[in-house]
C-alpha cells in the first residue's frame, strides 16, 4: 500500500511538472479546442495505432499515414493508454487545448507522465499557454480562484484593489480579459471586471493564454483564462473537503492616519479591528449511470464566511453561507460521438448588516444599535451543452451552446428602510475633514443610495452558441467556426435618499478649504452647503457579438509548421431605446505563427506568433452613454443645519458657479459615425531548450501595441470653434448664451462622444434647430485631442525542473515595461472602473503630462513555486512572488480659466468639468508628467505549505497546511496621490502621498480532504 501511495503523490508532482514545462509555449495543436485536447506523434507506415481512456474507456484508432504522422483530434481530457498495433504502449496525460506528443519510431521513450523525465517540448504549434491540473493546483500554496492561477504565470500582476481579485496580462488592463467554462464565455460583459464562477474543486484543468492565442479566441487584449470542469468515469468516486481560516490566526491589518490637522485620531482607513473567519466545505460524487457511455458528476459547495468591518462611528457585517453547486453529465452515444451537459448554481446571497456607534464613541471594534439589514444577491444559473462529434477520420464537428443569469440584486437597496429613504443624504464637515464627517438628519447611513421601484432586477442574461469545424488534408489542419451571443444588461436606476446630498463645510484650517470654495476666494470662518442631487433611471440594454474564423496548421516539412489564421469581429451596442447606437462590422484581426524543431527531436524549439485582436465595447457604455440621467451640484452660503433633517438653515446665495446636467440621449449622436473599436497588435519571438534530462529553459519577447483605442470624449469648446469657424449661427456671450432661431444648439449633441481619440469626428448633429441630424466632420483641432497609445515590452526568462530525486521547481523573471498616455478600459490611479469611457479623454487637458509608465508596469518581476519532498508522507511547497512598484503621480483639478462658462449648463466645458474631481496631472495649477513622484514599494510575497498524506489512511486522506506571506511583510501597495484640497484652492491635502493600502496581512488555512 505505502509503495502505491507514493506512486499516486508522485504522479501528481509528475503531472503539474509536465504542465508547467508546457507553461513556455503550451500549444493548442492540431485541432486540439477550448473544451480538449488532441494526441499526435509519429510511427510506422501503415501500422494501426490506438488510444483508450483510463477512466472512461473511451477509445478510437487510426492507420499513420506515408508521412509516418498520426493525429487524433479532440480528445477529451485524461489519461491515456497509446498503444502501437506492433504491440509498443505510452501513457500520456492530455491536458486542454494542448496536443501530446507520442512517438514509436524511437527506442526509448521521450514522454513520461508517472515517471521523473522532462516531457519533451510541443513543436507543433505557435501559442503560448500553461495549463494546471486540479490535483497540481491542490498542491500548491495559493488562493482557491482563478486569479490565483493566472498569477502563476509570468508576465501576469495583480491589477488594483480597486477593482478586485482581477489580474493584468501583458500590460493590459483588468478589464481586457476573457474567462471561459467548459468552452462558453463567462465574462462580464457589462463591466469586463467581473466572470461567473463555479465550486472551485469542480474544476479539471485551467488552461492560461498570457497572449499569442490562435483566431478561435478574440474578444480579449490582455489574457485568457479557460476552465473545464471535472466528469465522471467509470469508477464511482466520493470526496469531500473542508477549508478553514481562521480569524485568530489572521495577522491585524494596518490602520492609515488621516493627516488632515484635528484634535483627534482620525483614521483615512481602519482595519485593525476588522474580523474574517471563512469555513467552506463541499461534497463530490461521480461515476457512471451506464457503464462506457453514461457519466454524472456533481459538487456542493457550502460556505459559512463572516466578516466585520469597522469604521469612525459605524460599522457593518457581511455574512455568506448558502450553498452553490455543479452538475455535468457526459453521453458517449458512440466513441465518435459525444453529448455533454453542465448546469452551474453560483447565486450568492449576501446578509449585510449595518450599525451605528453610540455617541461620541468612535473606533470601538464592537457593534452598535443596528440600522438596517438586506440581502444583496450575485450570480445565477448557468447551462451549456456541447457535442464533439468526428464523422470521419478527417472532419469533425463541435456545437455549444450556453446560457447564463447574473444578478447584480440590491447593491442598491431597494428602501429597506422606507422612512429615512425619505430623508436627504446630510454630512457635517464643519472644521473637520471628511474621514471625520457627521451624519445629521434622519437618513439611514447604510443607504446612502435608494434603488428605483420601476425595474424587476438588477441583472444580467447571455445566450451564445457556436460551431467549429474541423478538417484535415495532407499536410493542413484546417479549422472554422462561427459564434454569436447576445448580452442584455437590466438594471435599476437610482437617487440620493431623500432625493439630495447635502455636505456642510466651511473656510478653515482642518476643514474643507482654508482659503476659499468653489473657487471663489473667502474668509475664515465663512459656512457654506454643497448640494448635490443625481437622478437615473431603469432600462434595459443590449451587446450582440459575431465572430467567424479560419485558420490552418501547415506542417511544412516534419521540421517546420506554419499557421495562419483570420478572424472577422461583429460588435453591436444598443441604446435603452432598442436601437443600434454603435454598429462596428467587418473587424479583421489576421494570425500569423511558425514552429521550428531545430533538431528534429523536440529537444530545441525556435517559435514566433504575430496577431492583431479586438475587443468588444462593454454593455456599461450603453448604460453610461444612454440611458436617461440628470445631475446638479450646487455650493450656497449657509447659517447652519436642522440636526434633526439634515436640511439647509437659512440657505443664502450661490458662491460660484454651479451645474446641471440633464442628459436625454439621440442613440445617433452618442458615437461618431466611423467608430472602430479598440485594437492591439502583438509581437512574440521565443526560444525553448532542454538542457538536461529534468531542465528546460526558454527566453521570450513580447511586444504589444494599441493601434487604435476608443474611449469617450465630453468636451463641446471644440463644437462652438467648429461652427463658428464654419459661419454657423450658435450660442455665444453677445447674444447672452442663446441659440439664434435656425442656428446650432449644442445642447443637443450628447453628454459624451464615443471617439477614436486623435481622430477627425464624424458625427451627426443637429444644425439648424428642426430636430433633422446631418453627418458633419468635425476636425480634431478643434479638441486637439492626441492619439491613444499604449505599449508593452516584456522580456521573459524562465527555468523549470521536472519532478525528480523528491522535488520540482519552476522559476521566472521578466523584465518589461508598459508606457503610454492611458492604461486601458479602466483607470487604477482614479480607482475608475467604466471600462471604455474613462475620463482620460474627456478633455485635452486630462492628456497633458499623461505619458509615461502606466499603471500595471511593474519592471522585475520574480516568481518561483515548487515541491520538496521530505518523506513519502510529508511534502513541503511554496509560491515566491517578488515584484517592483507601480509609478505614482500627482493628480489635482483641472484648470477651467480658458473654458466656456456659458450658461452653467454643463454642455460648456468650465460647469461641466468643475464638477470633476482631482483627476488631472495638473497639481496646484502647475503640470506634472505621470510618475513624477517615484513608484510604490516592492512587494514580497512568499506563501508556503505543508501537505501530509499519511499511510494509515490508505491514500485517502490529505491534511495541508498554507500559509499567505509566511513573514507578515507589509510594504505600501498604495498611496494617496491626490495633491489638491478642493477646486479652485491652493490648499495642498495633507494625506498627499500618504499610504492607503498594505500588504494583506499573514493568514493560515488548513484544509482535509477525503476521497474514496
């Protein structure tokens, strides 16, 4: 027994070795998709070779051709035996979208799953990819999530907090990804931050495309992450798992001091107090309904996490312990023919409870009286089907279709507490700081935001499907397919409770300006309300996306293989109204790729990839760009506050100039008419070596570059030059700000453009006040907008080790930069998440002091994992994360001296961007260029852990032990780089570069599984 134990263990350090050998180039070979994988080699002329699941018995056979080259083409995931009809067997592991090469002609053999050799290197293809087996993930010390995964491949960083556990591949942003389940797209459409999930030990194998990917996959400027999850076999199999982190054993969080002057502590963040204790256990059972040709497999996942977070007077708790769950089911109708079913229960329900302090008690790290409490629900269902079907020796076909529900239910509470959604939202600031604030008035502090009645849910539907084909002739592999989905977004619009927002302040030393507001100078002492409403209202809003590809695998000599590829994008965006606002067709994104075996043995491998991909606009731009919205922001002199309301004492007259914005969109003005969506070419030269019987080494250049971005423009100064340059009537201070009868009313172009920047605009607008639109090109002089750019360099070196003599590694370093004037679909330095419409382009001056190294360039990175086995019981693991720091800028108002102050509509361009934030490289009046203030710390991360699986438990039972940054290393990961106090103030905010965000503190989980 003990020497089968040790055998099975081995085998899974065996496995996840092998896969991170592929981790350098990682094909998807001849005909190997995104839901399998494909087996091909070589052996003797005519002779009859055949393969057989291990688990399931599925089994097909083939003759090799006069080329001595034999392939089989979408092979369901596993172990297999291949066995040669002069009686010669190979057990290959096949692992997704990958190929696994076996060769017979040769006396000894080259790929050896269970054993201590190095698999030889894949030369039959061009990408680049790893892939992980469940039980390797297991292994390894590292969160349960797919990000955890991606992380483990070079090149890929953590992307801002901001916006959660999302990664960034390749200088991409976070919001430029891809994330697939059992070959159907699960990828928020809506923002591009977010991807539907299933029970993490559901999964078989991850597959991470960190670039180079074939024309089959689009959609994506940065990577792709592509799970298949686990089916049943012929064996029935138990399990079950327990994961635990403890609270106690979770190392405090660091609080950050408001710097702001105060007779106090104030804390900018409180985390010391803060409470997380995670308990999550599942139950699996798999196995044939009919035997050879009928499999189920299912998990439940249970949860019971609970947090507390604690704040200056407030604090709340966030429970989560309903279940989720998977089922598949997998037909063999015949050993060519085969149906599978996957349904996904991932809704998360999370019980939220909010409290408030007694007075004057602050920083308790207890509750207090509760306020309120809801439940806020995520997720949904998922269904997919697939067929794989080979209806001869040469073609194959695969159909999928899916379908999928994400609630995105009460983040918004729908008036949990009707009585204070009644009352305004109130603030009082007076001398102090806003991390110092007082709620006033009757409002409940846990709704500072009121859902709207009028919509069913807040959520989100995707239907797609999708046919590949698959053909071989001589020496070409030679696939196609097609794929639509339609995404539709339902949302609920939303008001301030009690309809405004009223923040008291004042001129002085700790307050919110100590020399004036709203840019009007004042004297000390001076009192003043800020009043702000925001209106939107519910809508319905839809994304249809099309894709056709082609591409071939030429193996030109048994040396050399070519591929080439097309693909042609469709994006269509429509307005709450139903109509098509952004139509962008014909999108062609051609591939290009070689893979050169030197030597012929797969010992040496030269290979190179040149592609161009799209992506899609996100549904939020249609919600953003369309739907109907109003908003004001008003300052007024003020003696004081009803405690009781929160409401105005005395309100007096306006300091400054204020705004309104009412925004009732044309779906015909809201893009130009010529928009090309977003778009990157890529660049990749990479070597690969063996350089022993366990180590490979590879080196690898990427270069990417955006050709043409897209984002949103909400500038109209360059509409009133155009029109008067052009002797068209307009609005203008001689005839006070009105419209002349006949002439051009620029309030009738929207709130923002969707713009190719750097581009001349054609867009459509209305001329001569009759409500008829007319294309006009508008020539960007008058904007002076630059062009887009983003671009990534990144020189990757990696050494791996094959499991042998007890232990196995693989280690990397990259070199990279990432530069230009915009990161991408978000921005991380404004924490700005509306991906494809950021302020970046909004006005020129947002661009000035713009370029430079962009906030995902991290230029060192480090990374190395492994196993050491210490006895045939115990095995020691860790994951080393070593990464330099993300520049930091100086961000501050944006001058509006030279702007059209019209008449306070925010259709001119000084009320509209004065209700900006600090969100410019202009600080304190003066321009700075972005990274002007040095970068963020290194950060060291090292996670270790210790696995026993005893002998007593007949090879059943694993206990292990991780723990997150085993030295508690607490380096800044962010600061506040918010230099200017307020609009139109020279005031410097005394939290400018001050840390805002650590290091996540030391954590321990343990973890028991079972399987049977």
């Amino acid at each position: 027994m003990k020497k089968e134990i040790n055998k099975n263990f081995k085998r899974s350090l065996s496995a996840l070795a092998i896969s991170t050998t592929m981790a350098i180039t990682a094909p998807t070979v001849l005909a190997a998709s995104n839901t399998s994988g494909s087996i091909y080699g070589q052996a003797k002329t005519g002779a009859t070779v055949t393969f057989k699941n291990q688990a399931t018995g599925l089994s097909r056979r083939v003759i090799v051709g006069a080329d001595g080259r034999f392939n089989f083409k979408d092979v369901p995931t596993g172990r297999y035996t291949v066995t040669s009809s002069n009686g010669i067997s190979r057990e290959i592991l096949v692992t997704l979208g990958t190929g696994s090469s076996v060769l017979f002609d040769q006396s000894t053999e080259i790929i050896q799953v269970f054993g201590s050799k190095i698999r030889a290197i894949d030369t039959s293809s061009v990408e680049s990819t790893m892939v992980f087996s469940q039980e390797q993930i297991e292994l390894l010390p590292i969160g349960r999530d797919s990000t955890a995964i991606a992380l483990l491949t070079p090149g890929t960083v953590p992307g801002d907090n901001d916006f959660g556990n999302l990664p960034s591949f390749g200088g991409s942003s976070v919001g430029e990804n891809g994330f697939y389940i059992n070959g159907f797209d699960v990828t928020s459409l809506r923002t591009l931050l977010s991807f539907a999930e299933l029970p993490f030990d559901a999964i078989g194998q991850t597959q991470v495309k960190t670039g180079g990917y074939g024309a089959e996959f689009g959609r994506s400027l940065g990577g792709i992450t592509n799970v298949i999850t686990k089916k049943g076999t012929n064996e029935w199999q138990f399990g079950g798992a327990v994961y635990y982190t403890p609270n106690s054993l979770r190392e405090s969080g660091i609080d950050t001091v408001d710097r702001t002057p105060s007779d106090e502590i104030v804390y900018a963040g409180y985390n010391s107090d803060n409470y997380r204790n995670s308990l999550n256990y599942n139950f699996s059972a798999g196995g044939p309904l009919i035997q050879d040709a009928l499999f189920i497999y299912a998990n439940v996942e249970f949860q019971d996490d609970e947090r507390d977070y604690y704040k200056r007077d407030t604090s709340n708790n966030r429970s989560v312990t309903n279940p989720n769950g998977i089922v598949t089911l997998d037909w063999y109708i015949t050993d060519n023919h085969i149906l599978s079913g996957t349904y996904i229960q991932n809704e998360t329900k999370i019980d939220r409870t909010y409290y408030a302090n007694p007075a004057d008690k602050f920083y308790t790290g207890e509750h207090g009286n509760e306020t309120s409490s809801y439940t806020e629900e995520n997720g949904g269902d998922i269904f997919i089907i697939n067929y794989n079907g080979h209806i001869t020796d040469n073609f194959s076909l695969s159909l999928m279709y899916g379908e999928l529900e994400n609630k995105e239910e009460n983040k918004n509470p729908r008036n949990p507490d009707p009585e204070a959604a009644l009352c305004a939202l109130a603030y009082d600031t007076f001398g102090v700081s806003f991390s110092a604030r007082k709620n006033i008035g009757c409002f409940n502090p846990s709704q500072t935001e009121i859902g709207a009645l009028d919509a069913d849910s807040d959520r989100d539907e995707r239907k797609s499907y999708k046919i590949d084909l698959d053909y071989t002739l001589g020496d070409h592999n030679i696939r196609a397919g097609y794929n639509n989905e339609e995404y539709t977004s339902f949302t609920i619009g939303s008001s301030y409770t009690g309809s405004n927002y009223y923040r008291y302040i004042d001129v002085s030393e700790g307050g919110y300006s100590s020399t004036g507001i709203n840019g009007v100078d004042l004297p000390l002492g001076t009192k003043a309300v800020r009043v702000r409403t925001n209106d939107s209202k519910s809508g319905n809003f839809k994304v249809e996306n099309t894709a056709f590809y082609i591409e071939d695998n030429w193996q030109v000599t048994d040396e050399l293989l070519l591929y080439f590829g097309i693909r042609n994008e469709t994006f269509t965006n429509y307005a709450a109204n139903g109509k098509v606002f952004v139509e962008a067709d014909d999108l062609i994104a051609p591939r290009t790729g070689f893979s050169w075996d030197i030597d012929g043995d797969s010992s040496k491998k030269l290979y190179g990839t040149l592609g161009r991909y799209y992506i899609p606009i996100a549904g939020n731009t249609n919600i953003r760009a369309t739907r109907l919205e109003s908003s004001s922001e008003h300052f007024y002199y003020v003696d004081g506050f009803n405690p009781a309301t929160g409401e105005p004492i005395n309100l007096g007259a306006e300091i400054g100039t204020g705004y309104n914005d009412l925004q009732v969109p044309d779906p015909r003005t809201i893009a130009v008419a010529d928009l090309d969506p977003m778009h990157q070419d890529e660049f990749i030269l990479g070597y690969q070596q063996q350089v022993s019987d366990n180590w490979t080494a590879g080196v690898k250049f990427m270069y990417r570059k955006v050709q043409n971005g897209m984002d949103d423009m909400c500038s109209h100064d360059g509409f009133f030059k155009w029109a008067e340059a052009e002797g068209i009537p307009v609005a203008n201070e001689a005839n006070g700000w009105v419209t002349p009868k006949g002439g051009f009313n620029v309030k009738s172009t929207a709130g923002c453009l969707l713009i190719n920047p750097g581009k001349d605009l054609k867009v459509f607008m209305d001329l001569n006040g009759d409500g008829k639109v007319t294309e006009q090109t508008v020539s960007n002089k008058y904007f002076d907008l630059p062009k887009y750019k983003r671009s990534y360099k990144g020189l990757e070196f990696t050494l791996e080790r094959a499991f042998s003599d007890g232990w196995y590694t693989n280690i990397s370093y990259v070199y990279s930069k990432s530069e230009g004037n915009i990161e991408g679909y978000v921005n991380s330095t404004l924490g700005q998440e509306d991906a494809g419409a950021t302020q970046d382009f909004d006005h020129k001056k947002f661009q000035d002091g713009s370029d430079g190294y962009l906030p995902n360039d991290r230029r060192h990175q480090f990374k190395a994992y492994g196993a050491y086995k210490v006895t045939e019981e115990i095995t020691l693991t860790a994951n080393m994360n070593i990464m330099s720091g993300t520049p930091l800028s100086c961000t501050g108002y944006i001058p509006t001296d030279d702007m059209k102050k019209g008449d306070g509509n925010t259709i001119y361009d000084e009320p509209n961007f004065k209700r900006y934030g600090a969100s410019s490289f202009y600080c304190g009046g003066e321009l700075t260029n972005r990274g002007d203030y040095g970068t963020t710390d290194w950060i060291y991360m090292l996670d270790a852990g210790v696995t026993y699986v005893p002998d007593w438990a007949d090879n059943k039972l694993t206990l292990k032990v991780d723990v997150f940054n085993l030295f508690n290393v607490d380096k800044v990961t962010e600061y506040n780089q918010t230099k200017d106090n307020s609009q139109g103030s020279t005031d410097v905010n005394p939290n400018f570069l001050a840390p805002t965000g650590y290091q996540a503190p030391r954590s321990v989980r343990f973890t028991a599984r079972y399987n049977f």
